[in-house]
C-alpha cells in the first residue's frame, strides 16, 4: 500500500510549485545553457581530434547532437511519466536506491552546479576584457556580482527567470545567426566533405578512434541538455512540453552547430583553417566575423558570446536548486531546501547556499581548475540515468508512460554504453579529476549515512 501511495505521488502531475514554463520557455531553458561560447571556438577542437578532417568533423558534431538527442528521449520518457522537481535524483532513487539519487544531487550541490555557474561567471568578465582593461580580481568581484544579482532576480520566481532566459536566447541567436547567413551566402570556399583525416592514411579502426574522440569535445558544447527535467514541476502540461520541448531544443542546436561550421568552411580554406589553429587562435567564429564586418564583427562575436554566457548563467542558477529541494524531500538532505517561499514558490534556502557555495568557489578556484571539476560525475549519472528506463520499465510496467524512448530497448542501450565510454575515456585521458570526482562520492556516501540515521530516528519517535 504504501508503494502504491508512493508511485502515485511521483506520477500526479499535483505540485505547490507554479506551472510557469511553456514550450517555448523550455526550449530556451536548454538552449539557454547549452549554446555558450563554445560555439565559436570548439570546432577547433573537433579539427584537430579529427585530423583537420572537415568531413569527419561534421560527421562527429551530428554524433554529437544524436547522443544527446537519445539520452534527452530517455530523459523525456522518465519525465513525462514521474513530472516531479529534481528530475535525475528523483529518476535515480526509483530505478536503484536512495543513495544512487542523493550522490547524484550531493555532487550537483557540491560541486557540478556551484562549479558551473562560478565557471560561467568568471568566463562572461572575462570576455569583457575585449572592452575593458580588467585585472583577475575585478574578474571576480563581476563574477560575484553577477551570482548575487541573478540569484535575487530568481528569488522573484519561476516566471521572471525564465522571461529572462527567452529574452537571452533570442539576443543570444542574432549574432549567430548573422555569421552564419553571411558565411553561408558570401563565402567561397569550397570544404572537403570527405571522411578521411588529412595526412597520411590510418586504418579505418583509427578513423573510428578519432571520430569519437572528437564527438567528445563536441559533447562540452551540448551541455546542459538534462537540466529542463530539474523543473518538471514548473512545466505546464509536462507530459506534452516536456519531450517536445527536449527534441526541439536538441535537434535545433544540433543543426545550428552543424551548419555553423559547415559556414566556417565555406569561407576559409583548410590551409587558412591550419595556420589560425596552429597559430594558437582557435575562435574560428569570430575570424569569420572581422573577415565580413571588421572591429564591428569582433565587438558582435563578443557581444554575443557575453550575452550567451548570461544566459546560461541565469539558466544554471534557475534549475540547479529544484534538485536539492527533491532530495530534501525524499529525506535525506537539509530540511530548509524543501520549503516553498509562500508567494514565490521557490526554493529560497537551496537557492541561496547554491550562490554561497558557488561564490566560495569563484574566489578559490581558476577558471581552468573549475571547469574541470563538473565533468567526470555528471558522465556517470548520465549512463545510470539511461540505463534507469530499462530498470524502471521491469520494475514498474503499469504505470503510464504518455511519451517513450524511441528504438527501446536497442537504442536504449546503445546509448548507455556511449556514456560509459565517454566516462572511461575521461578517466584515461585526465585520471586526477575523475579520482576527484569519486573522492567527493565517497564523501557523499557518508553524508548520505549521516542524514539517514537521522531520518530513521525522526521516523520511529
């Protein structure tokens, strides 16, 4: 009885939060985080990993996107059938065990969402110093500043903060859009889509090596593409927006990307392309920019990458906290992070220690040092929460599923031995942040202990 009570909870779509978020608003939440300003110089990357390949490159940035697109219909699925705030620690206490959910939210809390938006913070002054002669501590004072300003503005609600995160993703696109359309129209070289890596011939093996090592650098660019299931509570019609919402936003920013350095190559030659990377300057973008509008194409690309940055930010600061209100919630946590603002309906406290924790680490950390620390655990409970549909659909075969995982339980798999990949090969490639990474779910585990045995106690008396 008691089970059953449970599963009804996490499937009614019945909340104290406000169903502020449309459509519309759920595709600019993603695309908000997800289109940063890696856009304009990750390709580089992708060249290099691909061995100055403009075939395989495009070939590894539609990878990249299909990944993302299965691992956000897997994310659809469990959404649309549990709507509940937290989104993957709700996902994961379900299909494993309490603890698998909490170290999901504790290394958010602790590290993944902080880090990230100190990260974000740090890179947007940064960037200003295009306009402005800034030295590293002015850098972090704007950083702080910036935390403390976007967090009092979400406080306000779900609804101010995401008008703002429409009004950003729209401003974010114009200048995108503009380098696109003009490299696109006015280029005049002519790429070779070819899927052989430059240089001398590699085994078709090799190839493959190289493609999915380049998929990975594509992956920091999609990043982000979870975060609209963190506020399923605040969708209006979940199990309608939620997965339309996801697809939208994923299969867009995948043909953005695509077709944005198909642009690139449209106006530098491999050779040009080459001599910029070698040269150390990897934003191909704004190359692109000065090349059709001079200093006014530098003071665009710059613009928008600032504008994208702020974006993000505010979409970070906006759902991060609904996670550690859902595991509040289940018991385990803080028990001021469950509480509502009576009016606001936001999380306050989870809100606030959110700005603190991430304040701590903007005036302690690089810039470098933090956007390494996000990486490592968020691929682990990317594979467990993929491999949850399958676990969820043996444990509880009854409950409604309005919207399922295309190509399950194929494409299901798949997908779940990608993320594992992509999880060894950031162990392989940088060990001391993915020995880091366990350090703080060890941590967690203890952390974990402690609150149960109070939550035990709680319960018996």
């Amino acid at each position: 009885m008691a089970e059953e009570l449970k599963i009804q909870n996490l499937t009614t779509e019945k909340t104290e939060f406000k169903r502020e978020v449309g459509v519309f608003g759920g595709v600019s939440l993603l695309g908000g985080i997800m289109i940063g300003s890696g856009i304009f110089y990750i390709g580089s990357y992708v060249m290099m990993r691909t061995g100055m390949s403009q075939g395989l490159s495009l070939l590894a940035w539609i990878i990249g996107g299909i990944v993302c697109l299965l691992g956000g219909l897997c994310l659809a699925e469990l959404g649309t059938a549990m709507p509940k705030a937290g989104g993957m620690t709700v996902y994961l206490n379900e299909a494993y065990h309490p603890i698998v959910g909490f170290l999901c939210g504790f290394s958010s809390w602790l590290l993944g969402g902080p880090g990230s938006i100190a990260g974000i913070a740090i890179a947007l002054p940064t960037a200003m110093r295009t306009f402005f002669d800034l030295s590293d501590f002015s850098i972090k004072m704007i950083a702080v500043i910036l935390i403390l300003g976007l967090t009092v503005y979400n406080y306000l609600g779900i609804k101010q903060g995401s008008v703002l995160q429409n009004i950003t993703m729209v401003a974010k696109l114009v200048p995108i859009v503009i380098i696109l359309v003009a490299a696109l129209f006015l280029g005049r070289a002519t790429p070779d889509l070819s899927l052989v890596p430059q240089g001398d011939s590699v085994s078709s093996g090799k190839v493959i090596g190289m493609v999915a090592f380049a998929v990975i650098a594509t992956l920091w660019a999609y990043e982000g593409w979870t975060n609209l299931n963190t506020i399923s509570e605040e969708v209006k019609n979940p199990r309608r927006n939620l997965p339309l919402s996801i697809i939208i936003a994923i299969v867009s920013i995948t043909v953005l990307y695509t077709l944005f350095n198909f642009a690139i190559y449209r106006v530098f030659s491999l050779e040009e392309i080459k001599t910029y990377i070698d040269s150390g300057n990897f934003y191909l973008g704004t190359e692109v920019a000065k090349l059709f509008m001079g200093n006014f194409g530098a003071i665009l690309v710059t613009v928008g990458m600032i504008v994208s940055m702020f974006g993000a930010l505010n979409g970070c600061i906006l759902a991060f906290p609904r996670m550690y209100y859902a595991m509040s919630v289940e018991g385990h946590f803080f028990k001021s992070f469950k509480v509502l603002h009576p009016v606001n309906k936001i999380p306050t406290a989870a809100l606030f220690v959110q700005a603190g924790i991430s304040i701590i680490l903007v005036v302690f950390r690089s810039l470098d040092q933090l956007t390494s620390l996000v990486i490592f655990s968020g691929m682990i409970y990317n594979f467990l929460t993929v491999l949850a549909v399958i676990i969820l659909r043996r444990k509880y075969p009854t409950i409604e599923r309005p919207y399922k995982a295309w190509g399950y339980p194929v494409l299901t798999v798949i997908t779940a031995l990608i993320f594992m990949g992509l999880m060894v090969n950031t162990f392989i490639e940088d060990p001391t942040t993915a020995l880091l990474s366990l350090a703080v779910q060890v941590a967690g585990v203890l952390v974990y202990l402690i609150f149960d045995r109070i939550y035990q106690r709680e319960r018996a008396n």
